[in-house]
C-alpha cells in the first residue's frame, strides 16, 4: 500500500457493503465495534480454549457486565491478574498519560517508567536486578535459562539438572510445561528439554535423596510457594525451608514461582517473605501489572550477569505502557493498608465458607492464604469442581476451579466486603444448583 487513495481503496473494501449494514456497525460504535457473539468464538478461534457461554464487555471494581447488561460479583480476577479490580481509576490514569507520551522504544534503548518499576521491585525485595518480559510462562522460561547458563558458566555444563514437583504449573512454553509436573499439559509436544527431576511437593526425604544422588549436576530449583493450579496446595515453611538449605549446600539455585501468589495476594508483597526463605531468582506476572499484559524475573547481583548483552531478550519487555501500569499497581498494592486488607478479607471469606459448610457439608478442607482460596469438594463431591463453577456463571458470579475437585477464589485485592458477602451468597446457590 504506497498512497492515501491506496489506503482509502482498501478501508472501503472492508468496510460493510450495505447500508443497512453500515448502520448496525455505527449503531454499535463504529467499525472497532462490529457485533460479535460467543458463537463467533466456535468459528473463529483456535479452540484451545472453551470460554463460558456469555462475553464479559464491561467491568468496574469487582463487578462484570455481558453483552446483555447481566451483572456478576468477580471471584476470579481473570485468574488472579485484576489485583486492584477492573478499570481502577489510578491505572486508568497511568495507562492515559502514558498513552500520550512514549508506548514502545524496544531494549535498544531503555525508557523511564521500567526504570522506575526495577528500582521499587529491586528496594523492597531481595533482588538487587529486574528483567522484564510480557507473561508468566516468559519470567519461568526466562529464570530456567538464567540458571543453566549461570551452572554452565560457574561450575560446566554437566551442571543442567532442575528439579520441580508434580503438579507444578510453571507455565505453556515447552521449556516450562516440562518443568511443571501435569504430563497432560506437557505431553504430545516431543521432544521435551532434558534434564528435569519431578518430586511429589512438601517431600523434604525426597529433595534430600534426589541432592544426595544427583547434587553435583543439580542447576536449580524450581518451586511455586503454595501450589495454585496444582490444587491450591501450601509449601509448609520446613519444605521451602529444606529447598533453601540443599541449594544452598550443593551450589544450585532457588527459583520461586510467585506468578500467581506474589504482588499482595498472601497479604506479602510476595510470598517468600512470610516463608522465612530468599530465593535467588524469582517470577513474577499476573498481579504485577493488574490486568496489563506484563512479567518480571527477579535476581542478584551474583546471579544477574550470567545473562551478559544478548544472551536473552524480548522485543516487548520492559515496554512503557506496562511498566507505567505496574508501576502503579505496584504503589498502590504495596501498602499496610492493602496489605492488612487481604489478611481481613481472607478472615471474611473463611468465616463466610465455613458457615456454608455448616449449613451444608460440601468442603473437605478450606485452605489457603490471604485472597486465595482452595475449596476441596467432599468426597461425593469429587471431580465436580467444573460443574460448580458452570453453576457459579448461571448464578452471577465469575470463580475458579484448581483441578477437578478444588474450588478456587481469587478476588481482586481490594473486593469490597459487600461484594464478598454477595460472592458468597450466589457460591452457596451455585453449589446447590451444582451439587443438587
Ligand atoms: N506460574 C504459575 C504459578 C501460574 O499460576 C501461571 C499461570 O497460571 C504461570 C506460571 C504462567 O503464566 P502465564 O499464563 O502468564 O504465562
């Protein structure tokens, strides 16, 4: 396309062809806002995915709207990611005024708003170095790699061995799916990476007989602090604890996966700081940038330089726009009173779980820290947790499973009371409904 009147030729060619047509495209909007329905998803998408039966068009706080006005109470936070909620009024701010100054430079230079989000990642953490990439899956892929090559560089290349949990999730690349510890997500795509050693979670005899054999050739770690697709399983502090020590004793590296616990969702501003444990290399993404596509690895000053100029890299990463809004995210979320506002609601939401099992036992166990929350689904119960959240959408509220028998809550950090009192009024109808 070389002219204006090129330019013009082809918009006419898309553009609606009747005048019948041309108005029910500007009735709703303009030609960004041509009529869609969820059927569209069946004939247009990959189908990797299989979304609810209706289309979120609107949100605000902790509330969603369809296409047809109804409105639902948000326990799922697009799985973990809309800390401060939807549309929060000081990222919106954020996203504007960076909108009308820089969006994108690449890496061959670097730009302020992702200067500012390493200094605050890097002052309140362990971390003295940020690199920054656009998702969970990146920071793993992105950690992984740092520790091999800081093996290979260190100690040789016999030095490559990582050892994850079953169950883990880390994530859909090759590199990370072979790191979590779920063979449906990892299976069909061969061959995988080498050198991966999974361990059932919370088994110090195990880590201990996997160092003692293997050691000297172990590079890393890789743990999530509390499972969270795996079942919303915690760590117990003498596991995370023994992980520290053993990498400690045999020159590996701990990597933590706070993709879904860190930024405030535990009531820490990332997990570990609870756990009595640092890591060395730790991920980040979801809640960083509160709905804005962005993620982050965190590391030392040891560390950090086996990833010398060109070793690793991303078009995107450190991008203006979502470290402006991380930025945000990040000021807002860390503070006491966010912070200790997760510890409160976390009690709300137990008291409120527990009455409903009172009422009617459908929970094996309730667990969980902060706004992250496993139900496990009684024994009659089991393998139901699809229906219940199938049931959850029929009732007005967004909610998550973690396997087939884990309910799983992740509200936004600042859901208000009110809407977690109605949250849980419409869960007690949908597991009614699900679990008749
Ligand atoms: N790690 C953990 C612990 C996660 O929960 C997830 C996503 O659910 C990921 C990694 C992958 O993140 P992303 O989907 O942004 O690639």
């Amino acid at each position: 396309m070389n002219s204006p009147a090129d330019a013009n030729a082809a918009a006419r060619a898309t553009a609606p062809a009747t005048a019948s047509a041309r108005r029910d495209v500007e009735a709703a909007g303009g030609a960004g806002a041509l009529p869609v329905t969820r059927a569209d998803f069946d004939r247009l998408m990959v189908p990797c995915y299989a979304p609810a039966a209706f289309v979120p068009v609107r949100g605000e706080g902790s509330r969603v709207w369809d296409q047809d006005g109804r409105m639902y109470i948000d326990f799922a936070s697009g799985v973990a990611v809309t800390a401060l909620g939807h549309c929060h009024p000081a990222m919106v701010r954020a996203i504007e005024e960076q909108a009308r100054k820089l969006w994108h430079v690449s890496n061959w230079f670097t730009n302020e708003p992702a200067l500012r989000l390493a200094a605050r990642l890097t002052a309140h953490t362990f971390a003295d170095r940020a690199f920054f990439c656009n998702s969970g899956a990146e920071a793993n892929e992105a950690a992984l790699k740092l520790a091999r090559r800081y093996a290979h560089d260190r100690f040789g290349a016999h030095k490559m061995r990582v050892v994850s949990t079953l169950n883990a999730f880390h994530g859909r690349t090759l590199f990370t799916v072979t790191a979590g510890g779920q063979a449906k997500y990892s299976s069909g795509f061969g061959p995988n990476p080498e050198g991966f050693t999974h361990l059932p979670y919370n088994d110090v005899a195990a880590l201990e007989a996997e160092f003692a054999a293997h050691g000297a050739d172990i590079c890393a770690v890789i743990l999530e602090p509390m499972q969270g697709e795996g079942g919303m399983r915690p760590g117990t502090p003498e596991y995370l604890q023994a992980a520290r020590r053993l990498c400690d004793a045999h020159g590996a590296l701990l990597i933590l996966d706070e993709i879904q616990s860190g930024m405030g969702r535990t009531g820490a501003l990332f997990s570990y700081m609870h756990k009595g444990i640092t890591p060395d290399i730790l991920t980040s993404a979801k809640g960083l940038g509160g709905g804005f596509p962005i993620g982050a690895m965190l590391t030392t000053d040891k560390v950090a330089p086996a990833f010398s100029a060109g070793v690793h890299g991303t078009t995107y990463g450190g991008n203006p726009l979502a470290c402006a809004v991380a930025g945000t995210v990040f000021d807002i979320i860390n503070t006491t009173e966010v912070l200790d506002g997760v510890k409160a609601r976390h009690a709300l939401f137990m008291e409120g779980l527990k009455a409903i099992n009172v009422r009617r036992r459908v929970f094996a166990d309730l667990r969980g820290e902060g706004v992250w929350i496993g139900c496990e689904l009684d024994l009659p119960w089991k393998g139901k947790a699809a229906e219940v959240m199938k049931a959850a959408s029929d009732a007005g509220l967004l909610l998550l499973m973690a396997g087939p028998d884990v309910v799983r809550i992740a509200p936004s950090l600042v859901i208000s009371l009110d809407e977690i009192l109605e949250g849980l009024a419409r869960l007690e109808t949908a597991l009614n409904r699900a679990l008749a």
